[in-house]
C-alpha cells in the first residue's frame, strides 16, 4: 500500500477536510478527478493517495484513519468482495464514501448486457511502466523537502523555492507521471545545498509564488501548527525578501522558474515537462 499526499484549494476560516483516495492500481484517475471536483469549492483540502490496496487489512487501515478525522473515502476498486468490505467498514464506523467506478461499470455492464471482469489493475496493470512509477513515488517521498541531497543527482526533475510554494504536491504529482522528483526548500539566512548547485541547470526549476498567497499559506499553516503568528516566516517584508533572493538564484544558476500563483497543480506540472522535454536532458 503506497500513501502520497498532494493538496486542494485552501482558504481562511473553514475547517480542513481531508479526502482519502483509494485505489487498487496508482490511482492517478482517481487522484486527478478527486483534485478537478475540489477546484469547485473554496474550503481547505488535505488529500491522501492510497493505492495498490488489495485486501482487508489496508483497507481497514484507512478506514480507522479517515474515522479518526471524520474524513471522506474516495475509491476506484473494482474488486467486488474487497468493495463490499470497505463499504460494510465505512458504514460500522460512519465514514462517508463515493464509488467512482461502481455506477459507472454497473451502467455499461446493463447496457452491453455483459458481465464485467471485476479484475483490479487493468487501467495500469503491472508493467515495467508501473513499476517505474511506483520507484518514483518512493524517490520523491526520500527526496522531499531536501531530505538526502547526497542522491538528489539521481533525479529526473528538482524543484527549488521557498517554503510552501507547492514544492511537494507538484513533486508528487511529477512522480505518479513517472518523474523522479526531489524538492529542496530555499531558506531565508541559510545558503543552499552545494548538491543542488552542482545539478545539470537543465534539471533544476524554480518556483516562485506572489506575496500574498504565500503569506496567506504561511498563516494558515502556522494556525494549523498552533504556533505564535508573529514571526519573520509570516513577515510580509522578509517573504518578499526570499522572493527577490529566490529569483536572484534561479537566474544566477541559469535555473528555469514558474510563477505558479493561481495555477492548479496540474497546469504547473504541465509546464514544468514541457520545458523539461524542450531541454532535452
């Protein structure tokens, strides 16, 4: 069972919710239609991917986790016996669930008047592809928020920029495509990791994000810390002082940057390959 997490629209003043997507295969389907629904409302999100679960145990598992945060259970499986078991748990505890794929199969299953195979991870299957997708998941986990720098040579893709400018859910993301991605956070007074200076400029993309959603970001994840809000993290003067430096970098280094203010994951994402592909690395 692999657990990634990426995250939804965030605003002031209402409670978090977070969506479990669970998943027999990757779970990208599920992830991406989960993440375009969640566009739609303007609360806060925290999403939780959990794929390749195939029996009870994993399931009950994140039964017991969305219980305990009077979570919602997003899933894509097609194992009836395995679905039949979430839905039975989800209800003895009181979660909240939506099939995504059961009225769908029952629909075409009535109208070609066939059976459906019930088979799970047939959209992926388990093809050297899938593989490498998982060993990317595991590599942007290692890699993430500058954590082992000493392998981060090993990446397809680094993202570089300051604190909470959606290093990590676009890592993810670019890591479920099949990209091994680190991401390295750039910190005020504290000059960056010589490994990541040394990397091909054709690797490295810097993200930058405006003032004020980033300060907006920084408070509400100092609320949610319980920490003291009068600090340089949440210094309008000191953000706009990492954005100037962030910038400086990125052009000192020959580094491509994104401002990434307003853009879905997705989107960002989407620029980032193809300016990765127009490189030719």
């Amino acid at each position: 069972m692999r657990i990634a997490r990426f995250h939804g629209v965030v605003s002031q003043g209402e409670p978090t919710v977070t969506i479990f997507v669970v998943s027999d295969g990757t779970g990208e389907t599920a992830a991406a239609a989960v993440r375009a629904v969640i566009l739609q409302f303007q609360n806060r999100f925290t999403t939780r991917l959990v794929g390749a679960v195939r029996h009870e145990s994993q399931v009950r598992r994140v039964i017991d986790q969305a219980a305990e945060v009077a979570g919602l259970v997003v899933f894509s499986m097609v194992d009836k016996p395995i679905v039949d078991f979430l839905l039975r748990e989800a209800e003895r505890q009181g979660v909240a669930t939506v099939d995504l794929l059961g009225p769908m199969i029952s629909k075409i299953a009535h109208r070609v008047r066939a059976e459906p195979r019930h088979e799970p991870g047939l959209l992926h299957g388990f093809s050297d592809e899938y593989f490498e997708r998982v060993e990317a998941v595991e590599f942007a986990v290692r890699h993430d928020d500058g954590n082992n720098t000493h392998s981060l040579h090993e990446a397809d893709i680094v993202l570089t920029g300051p604190s909470r400018a959606s290093k990590t859910p676009l890592s993810i993301y670019l890591a479920q495509r099949g990209y091994k991605t680190g991401n390295v956070p750039l910190l005020p007074g504290v000059a960056p990791p010589q490994a990541l200076l040394e990397l091909d400029p054709k690797k490295v993309f810097g993200l930058l994000i405006d003032v004020t959603t980033l300060l907006e970001v920084r408070q509400a994840r100092v609320r949610a810390l319980k920490a003291s809000p009068r600090t340089k993290y949440t210094d309008r003067e000191t953000i706009e002082g990492e954005l100037y430096a962030a910038k400086r970098l990125f052009r000192q280094q020959g580094w491509t940057w994104f401002d990434i203010s307003g853009r879905a994951v997705e989107e960002n994402a989407s620029r980032i390959l193809e300016a990765y592909t127009r490189s030719g690395v």
